[in-house]
C-alpha cells in the first residue's frame, strides 16, 4: 500500500535539522560583521569608497576595488572584485546547474514509467502520484526561497538542499538495486517486477520525496546566487549579469538533453538501478564543484522574514487610514543609514502609486515607545519607506507574473498533446523509429541555437536602430513580449499540421496513424523553444533585477511557480474543452482516436487566448513601474 502525503513528509523537519547540525562551517558564510572599506591613499589618484580614478592623457578612467551592490565574500568582508565572483565563479555554478538538472530528470523523465512497470500501478494510479511529486518539488521551491532570503543566505541554502538532492538519489539507487528491481532486468517492455512490501514502498517515496525537497528548495536559490557573482552597480559586470541568465538556462536545457536521450533509454530497456546511479553520481559532482567554488563566491546576507515585513506595512497602513499623506512623500519614516548597510540591502527610494501604503512610513507620536531609556519603533505602526516600498514592489510584479502563467499553459502542451499527436503520425525513418517523445530534442536546440542568436544578433541589432552602442537590447519586458507572440506562432504552427495530419489520416488504424511524417512537429518545437528563450530567461533577468534585495529568491520561485500553475490551468482547459466538446454524444475534440477529433481547433485556441494574453500583458507592462534605487534607476519598459 502507498504510504499516506503525510507519512511521506514527517521526516523532513527531522532531516533538516540533522542536516544543518552537521554543516556548521557553512553557516559562517556571510555572518561576520562586515570590515570597513580600506580607502587608497596616492598622489596622483582621487579616491572614493574603495574607487581608483586615474586622469591623464585626456582620459579618465575609474577602478573599484569592492563591489558596489553591498555584497561580501565568504568571511563576511566586503567583496573584492578581483578575488570574487565574476564569470570564474558564475561558471563552477552553470556546471553544478548542468549536472544538477542532468540528475533530477533522470528520475523525472520516466519515473511514470518506474510506477507502471515496476510498482505495478495502473496508469491513473501513476500518472496522480507523479502530478502530487511534481507539485511538491514547486511548493518545495517556495520553501527553499523563504529559507534563503529570511534565514540561511542562498549559498547556505543550496548546499543543504544539494546534499538532501544526493542522499535522496543514493536512498533511491540502492533501493532500486537492492529489491525494487526485482528480478534483475524487470521492468523493461516485457518482464514485470514482482510485489513489494510496504516498507520497499515507504524506502521509496522516502527517496524521491527526499529528491522533490533537495531539488525544490536548490533551484530558486542557484539562479539568484549565481546572479549575485556579478555586481549590478558596475556597468561591465551587468552586461555580464545579464547573459548569465541565459546561459542559466542553456545549462538546464543541456543537461536535460542528457537525460532525456542517454538516461531515458537505459531506463526505458529496464537497467533503472544504472540509470539512477548515474543520476546520483552526476549529483555528487555537482555538490562536490559547488563547494570547491566556496572562497571565490560572493554573497547577501539575508534580510529577514519577508512575510513579516509585508504584512507590517499592510497593518501600519491601516490603523492609519485617516492619515494624510505629505505631497511628494517628504517626510516620510527612513532608517539610519548604518541601520541599512548592516542589513547589506540597498536603499529603495519613494516611488509614486498606492499612495495608500505611503501611511505606513508617516510618523506620528504613537509609534516610538520608551524602555529603559531607550526609544523604541513599533514596526506595526510605523515602517521604512524601503520596507514600504518593497511591497509596492511585489505588488506591481503580479500582475506580469500572472500573465506569463497562460504562457506556461502553451509550454506545457509540449510534455502532452504534442506527444500524442505525435504518436499518432509516421515515426520511421529506415530501419529506425523515433520516439513521439524524443522530438523534444529540437525544443532543446532551438533553445541553444536562438540563446546565441538573441546575444549576439538581436541584440547588437537593436542597439544599431536605436543609434546607441552603450545601450543594452531588448528589454526584459519586451522580450517576455516576443516569446508571447512567438508562443502564439507556434500554437498556430502546431493546429496547421494537425490538420494535414488529419487529411492523411490512415481510415480505421488501430492505435490512430496517419502518413504524414512526424518530423512536421519540428517547427511547432522548434517555435516553443525560441518562446522560451525570451519569455523563461527575459522572466528570470525581470523578477530577479526588479524584486527587491531581500526576496530574490523568492522571485527565482515566483518563476517555478508559473511553470506549476501552467499545468494546473492546462488540465482545467483540457477538462472544460472535453465537458463543452463531447455533449451530446459527440467525439468531441481530443478523443482516444486522433482521427476522429479536432486537436487542430485546441491549438488555435490557445493561440487565441495567447493573444488576449498578450494584449494584457502590454496593457500591464505599460502601467509598470520600475523600483529605485539610491543612485539607480532599474527601467525596464
């Protein structure tokens, strides 16, 4: 019998806290008083926090010695930009993305499969128990996040998570070598494994709840660690923080690229124990570089719970409902400036809208209390404009976020209905027959392929029309846009073939076939992965420069997050097309038999509610407004 959710999970908080019992040396990173900054001292130089400007020759050209965004190296100094982060340390991070990725789909891409054949459950059975897994591996990234930006830091975060990752995967192999995959060989096409007792069942969903957590909490914090090797404040270095994020993403693809091609047919021939020992042993790598790259690696501290922050200023605004605000925000509460640089958190500057939360920062009398002689705020009457400022900020991100969820939609099809389409068309190619789910390899190398073209085409490019060498390309927002239209393009790409599929189709096949080759799905793939590249990487670049220095992680998870509410508005649709198609006895327009239905209309549905999509998602990207801060400007429409 499977184990219950909540026997899955109980061992969790136990495990977490052993875990951190026995990684002490990792909580020293970033928890040092800062050092002051040691000014240089020369002639012929001007200095200026830790600047070395140098005139001559009718030039003048300024070196920084620290970095400028606040960050610190691992013993809690302030970050030297020749002895930290930089593309030396982001580099050690794509590797540990590429191999952490590579383990995780090598469990993911045919655990389905690991149910059915070998635990013996039938489909529905196994196809629930993957969705509930997968789903927790999203609520897990939400969890990690809030670790992170409140309590542990991100490198603190990804090691702990990472070594869950690893003991979960050797939990996981040796179970599947020791009497999961039993007798040996079971599990391929033809030979079925035998029972198993409960407590093989409950060694497994240990395992690979124990890899959902290690996974979950891991991703958010790696992508906004790696961010954080290159210094924003200093122009060179955000170029460089920019393309970062794209080969972020390449990175994740490749390594999936691995495991769906290499990893799944070992699997799929019943040799599951190898496949997942090679998955585990890609994860060790991974930990073991990761920690390497320690004394290079640059850092935040963490800025404290951010639901407390949040739901103070709400309370603050409130019991001040009646306040009136001063014009133009004078006046308005700010902490002491040795308070803020403590915190390693830039300053937010007041930004106008939601004038109602401007009530929370306005002072009055009743918000200091004295105790032993010593004034004390109460921070849910009176709060920071920063604070107040970061929830302005979270609340200008939703509505965009919501947007790119429809998106997800469209990328989810790719795992599903392009697969059955798929399968339901001419797969030979000589002696040789192409798996309907292996076509999303072109996804991959679209995503390859249109990552280089976007750096080193588009954007020198659009920098010549705009007349601009300095200027960066495409901005964020803009680039969410396109991957929407280009999401569009390839619906209506995948309903066109649909309907050559369905001209040629094969008349009373069993399963349904038709003659029309399946390398006609290679632009509908193809379209989805450039989509990625401009909606995944612009909204990874947007959520991770716009949100505020305490939640980065948290908006790493906000990204995640769209992923799973895709799939879950994916099955509503589906659901609802099925309920509004098959009434009255009709076929209805994705049945069992292909043939019979109208796939093509569901595609060129999604492409319509794309394109609303889209119409809102310029409507919300014209009210947008950017955060400040002190010095700097983060425009982005």
């Amino acid at each position: 019998m499977v184990p219950s959710s909540k026997n899955q999970l109980t061992f969790i908080p136990l495990l977490l806290h052993l875990l951190y019992s026995f990684v002490p040396y990792i909580s020293m990173v970033g928890m040092a008083e800062p050092k002051k900054k040691e000014y240089l001292e020369a002639k012929d130089v001007q200095t200026n926090k830790g600047a070395l400007t140098v005139e001559g020759d009718g030039a003048r050209v300024t070196h920084y010695e620290y970095t400028l965004d606040g960050s610190v190296d691992f013993r809690g100094n302030l970050a030297t930009k020749e002895k930290s982060g930089g593309w030396l340390a982001g580099s050690v991070l794509l590797v540990n993305q590429g191999l952490a990725t590579l383990a995780f789909f090598g469990v993911n891409v045919n655990l389905v499969l690991f149910l059915t054949r070998v635990l013996q459950q039938n489909n529905a059975d196994a196809a629930n128990n993957v969705s509930k897994w997968t789903g927790t591996v999203y609520i897990f990234s939400l969890v990690g996040a809030f670790l992170s930006d409140s309590y542990w830091g991100r490198y603190k975060t990804c090691a702990i998570f990472q070594v869950i990752f690893v003991l979960g995967l050797v939990m996981l192999s040796l179970s599947s070598h020791l009497f999961l995959v039993n007798p040996s060989g079971c599990g391929d096409h033809q030979n079925p494994c035998r029972a198993h007792s409960n407590f093989e069942l409950g060694m497994f969903y240990l395992a690979i709840y124990m890899v959902a957590l290690g996974n979950g909490g891991y991703q958010p914090n790696i992508a906004s660690f790696g961010a954080d090797q290159f210094d924003e404040e200093d122009p060179r270095e955000a170029h460089s923080k920019i393309s970062f994020f794209s080969y972020f993403y390449l990175a994740l693809n490749l390594g999936s690229l691995f495991s769906n091609t290499f990893l799944s047919y070992l699997e799929d021939h019943g040799m599951w124990a190898l496949g997942f020992w090679a998955s585990t042993s890609s994860a060790i790598v991974a930990l073991v570089l990761f920690l390497c790259g320690t004394v290079r690696y640059r850092h935040f501290r963490p800025g404290g719970n951010p639901l407390s922050r949040i739901c103070q200023v709400a309370v603050a605004a409130l019991r001040k409902w009646r306040v009136e605000v001063p014009p133009g925000g004078e006046d308005l509460y700010e902490v002491d400036e040795e308070i803020k640089e403590s915190n390693g958190c830039r300053k937010m500057l007041h930004t106008e809208g939601f004038k109602f939360l401007d009530r929370a920062a306005v002072v009055n009398s009743d918000d200091f209390t004295l105790r032993e002689q010593a004034v004390l705020r109460d921070p849910w009457r009176l709060c920071p404009i920063a604070q107040v400022e970061e929830v302005k900020c979270v609340l200008r991100l939703l509505p965009i976020w919501l947007c790119t969820i429809l998106y997800s939609v469209v990328f989810t099809q790719m795992a599903s209905l392009f697969v059955v389409q798929g399968a339901a068309m001419r797969t030979v190619v000589g002696a040789f027959s192409i798996p309907p789910s292996s076509m999303s390899a072109f996804d991959i190398l679209s995503v390859a392929a249109f990552i280089f073209l976007s750096r080193r085409l588009l954007d020198p490019l659009v920098r010549l029309l705009k007349k601009n060498p300095v200027a960066g390309g495409l901005t964020e927002l803009q680039r969410m846009g396109v991957g929407l239209v280009i999401a569009v393009a390839a619906m209506i790409a995948a309903g066109a073939v649909e309907n050559f599929r369905l001209k040629r189709a094969v008349v009373g096949s069993s399963p349904p076939a038709s003659s029309l080759h399946i390398m006609w799905q290679v632009p509908q793939y193809a379209l989805i992965g450039a989509s990625e590249v401009f909606m995944y990487v612009g909204q990874l670049e947007f959520f991770n420069r716009q949100a505020p220095d305490g939640m980065k992680s948290f908006a790493s998870a906000l990204c995640m997050a769209s992923i799973s509410f895709g799939n879950f508005f994916s099955d509503v649709i589906v659901t609802a097309v099925l309920d509004a198609t098959t009434s009255g006895g009709r076929e209805g327009w994705i049945p069992e038999d292909l043939n019979r239905g109208h796939l093509d209309r569901f595609y060129f549905m999604l492409a319509a509610l794309t394109s609303v999509d889209f119409l809102v998602f310029v409507v919300c990207a014209k009210w947008y407004k950017s955060s400040k801060l002190e010095g700097k400007s983060r425009d982005v429409v």
